[in-house]
C-alpha cells in the first residue's frame, strides 16, 4: 500500500488541487469514498477557488479532521468541539512550519493571472511550495488522529 503522502502528491501531479490531494490521501484510511472525497474538495484547490485565501492543504486538512471525528462523541457538538480543537491545533503547527496560512502569501504570486501563474509553472513554485504543504498537512493530520 502506498503511503498517503505519495498517494497526495501522485494525484496532486496528476491533476488534483492540494485540498483534493490531501483529502483523496485520508478517504481509504477513514472509510469514505474517494470520488466523493475528489469531487467535496474541488473548489478549495488555490486558495478556495483560486481566490488565494486559505491555502488548500489546509482547507483540505480541516475537511479530514471533521471526518476523522464523525465517531467521536455521541452529538453533533461533541464532534464539533473535537473538530474545532484540532483544526486550532492544526492551523497553529501549520503556521510554524510555513508562517502563514494563506495561498497568496506561501506561493507569492498571483495565480488568476497569466503572468502570475507562469511564474508559478517556471518557478516550480507547485513543486516547492504546494507538494511542501501537502506533505506536512497530512503530517500534521497524522499527529493529532493519533493524540
């Protein structure tokens, strides 16, 4: 079996946004479906839509989080909480690593743009920057499943 994060970056190199490459990477591990892991994170690749807000390993991320606590306690608000905690957790080891959490500012071009996304293609900044991110989300999802 491969590991999630070859599985990550091989669908990340074959198409995927980050947030679908780091959720497709959980979907056998926690039970769900991997076409309905694709098609529930598509629109949070490039910063939630290419807007460049929130960087989509971790949109990505926070999705698996809340589907890593849909057993834990017996009410929606004891899932919540859980959830809540560990996208905290998650977002602030997320920031040490990376010291930001925004596309915009990890990347730093604009990606809507022609020029801006040229610049990302011979800059290999998918490749440094966005396989980065995907890689350490998944780690850091690994660490807080296992607390």
């Amino acid at each position: 079996m491969e590991s999630k994060e070859i599985k990550a970056i091989n669908a990340f190199k074959s198409g995927c946004n980050c947030a679908q490459s780091v959720v497709v990477a959980f979907a056998q591990e926690l039970g769900y479906d991997e076409e309905f892991a694709l098609n529930m994170s598509v629109g949070f690749g490039g910063g939630m839509g290419r807007l460049q807000e929130k960087c989509g390993a971790v949109t990505g991320a926070f999705m698996v989080l809340g589907l890593a606590n849909t057993k834990k306690g017996s009410d929606n608000l004891s899932r919540k909480n859980a959830t809540y905690s560990m996208v905290q957790r998650f977002d602030e080891k997320f920031i040490l690593i990376h010291k930001s959490t925004t596309c915009r500012e990890l990347i730093d071009c604009d990606l809507r743009s022609t020029e801006g996304h040229n610049f990302a293609v011979e800059n290999k900044l998918f490749e440094r920057v966005c396989e980065k991110c995907i890689k350490d989300s998944i780690r850091i999802i690994d660490e807080l499943i296992a607390e």
